[in-house]
C-alpha cells in the first residue's frame, strides 16, 4: 500500500515543497522515516501515532516507511507531522488518495500564505 502527499519544510527564510510518500507493508509494526529528516522530523514518530489514533483513525500495525523527496533537502520543524500523518492514512486507505495527491498540506502552506500577505512579514 503506498500514499503521496506534498508538504513544505522551511528552510532559511524559503519553503520548499516535499514530497511525502508512505508505504504500509508487511513486517514488525514501525515507523521509519528516510530523506534527511532532521531532529523534529524523527520526534514526529512519537506524535504522529497518538494523534491519528486520538482522531478515531487506525494505526496500521506493520511496518510503515515514509520517504521525504527531495533527499538532498534537510526537513526540519514540525511542519511535516500532518503530511506524514496523511500520507500514512492514504496508504492505508482510511483517506481517499486521489483527493490528497495535488494539495499540499493544509497547515503548511495556509500558513505561509497567511503569513505573506501581512505587512512587515517575510514573503516565502
């Protein structure tokens, strides 16, 4: 099972687009996240599970692989826990993938939106 979603991760003062992709497979239950995530990016795997699990939505208990693209882009901040979250609930099944694969995560990119057009902010 596999599921894509478009996140963005701030770096300097930019953000960048990144692609979220999960796989569900067989294995024992784990998280993994690859894609030079930085420090936050792995805590995620801490909160990402209560979270979905408190919204009345089921964990998969199998081996989850989440893959950040582009992978020579450091994914720092925790932006990146709703799109993780999504793309593990697509893959499952849980969220329709075909409403999740053109949009960008709801949280990242309103709040940079939000953000730019507000006099005196940085425009990402």
């Amino acid at each position: 099972m596999y599921g894509r979603v478009t996140g963005m991760t701030i770096v300097g003062v930019g953000a960048w687009p990144v692609t979220v992709e999960a796989f569900v497979g067989r294995g024992l239950p784990s998280l993994i996240v690859t894609g030079l995530p930085g420090a936050t990016v792995q805590d995620a795997r801490e909160r990402i599970r209560p979270a979905v699990e408190h919204a009345g939505l089921e964990w998969p208990l199998r081996r989850v692989v989440v893959n950040l693209a582009p992978g020579n882009l450091r994914k720092d901040g925790a932006g990146l826990d709703l799109p993780i979250a999504v793309s593990v609930l697509a893959a499952t099944g849980q969220v329709p993938s075909d409403r999740v694969t053109a949009s960008c995560s709801p949280a990242s990119s309103r709040c940079a939106e939000r953000c730019s057009r507000r006099r005196g902010s940085c425009r990402w």
